[in-house]
C-alpha cells in the first residue's frame, strides 16, 4: 500500500460456477481500486457494497479485509459476512478473532460496515479461510474453526514457515473430502 502497509483480503462468492468466479472477479476488482485511496477496511467494504449494490451484482460475496503495518504490527480489520481469523503463536496456542463488520457484499444497500484495530504479535501468524475449510458435511463451523486454529498453532511451534503453515490446514480440509471451495492465507509476523 502507498503508506507502506500490506492489504490482504480474502472471500467467497456465493455458488461454484463461471457466473461466480465472474463475480469474484469483479469484488476483487472493486476492493483492489477502492484500496488504492483508502487505508481503512470498513471504508473499502462499505464503498465495495455500494458499488455492487449499485451493478445489480448477480451474486453476493462474503469478504475479510485487513490492513497491517509490519512496523509495528497493528492489524486493522473488517468483514462482510465471512468466516472469523484465527490468530496462531508460537507456544501452539490459538485464538478465533471474530471482526466486526456486516453483511455480505452485494445485498443490503447503505451498509456501513465496521473495524476493530488489534495488534498481532511477533512470532505469530493470522490465518484466513473460506468456509469450505472449515465447515461441511460433518464438521461445524465452531469445530472447523478449532481444527484449523490448533493446526496452525501446531504448525508454528514445529517451526513451519507461512506456506508450509497454509498448506498443514489445507491438507486436513482436502482430507475429510470436503465439497466447497476452499483457500488458506497465512501472515505471519517474524
């Protein structure tokens, strides 16, 4: 970003066809344009649902964006109706960070969605996740979200860099055959 901070946004547009990669394409379009002259996460989901509101978008979108300083580590954070980060340390601990934010992208008109700032600490990582990683067809939400916070909290204390992080809760969502999409993207702060 202009002022030095690294923007990360991860989602899921409703449905699992060419209709719905079009119109990933086109949030990730608008939060990429949007981000360019706004730091803030609340203020580019807000003006993201706007626009979409506005196209008519066919489908709706769920999104988390953050917005870190690597300086310091302070973690600015928003989403719109997606599942929570985790946040996974090195001892092998884990917490589940629910964001403040509002409903999905696309849908509700005049929506201002909300941020929270919160500082992630040195030799910690936040993992975000699209639902198919972590709910399906015999794992609940709640019991997805602990899964993959425990492995990635394992992941850290073996010594396993962001990627090899990714990969260990990929791997345990692809093994219990689960049907949904699904994408890991790991930070981790050194």
């Amino acid at each position: 970003m202009p002022d030095g901070a690294v923007a990360l946004e991860i989602g899921d547009a409703q449905g699992h066809d060419v209709d719905a990669a079009v119109a990933m394409g086109q949030v990730r379009t608008s939060i990429r344009t949007i981000a360019a002259h706004e730091t803030d996460p609340a203020t580019v989901l807000t003006r993201t649902n706007e626009l979409l509101v506005t196209m008519d978008a066919a489908r709706f979108a769920s999104c988390t964006m953050l917005h870190i300083d690597p300086v310091n580590g302070q973690v600015t954070g928003a989403s719109a109706g997606h599942v929570p980060v985790l946040c996974a340390r090195k001892d092998g601990s884990h917490s589940i960070h629910e964001l403040p934010g509002g409903p999905v992208l696309g849908v509700v008109p005049d929506t201002e969605y909300r941020e929270e700032t919160f500082t992630l600490d040195e030799d910690s990582a936040l993992v975000m996740v699209t639902d198919g990683v972590v709910e399906g067809p015999g794992l609940t939400l709640d019991a997805g979200l602990e899964r993959a916070g425990t492995l990635a909290g394992a992941a850290l204390r073996d010594g396993l860099n962001a990627e090899q992080t990714a990969d260990r809760v990929l791997d345990a969502a692809v093994a219990v055959d689960h049907l949904d999409d699904v994408a890991v993207l790991v930070i981790r702060r050194t």
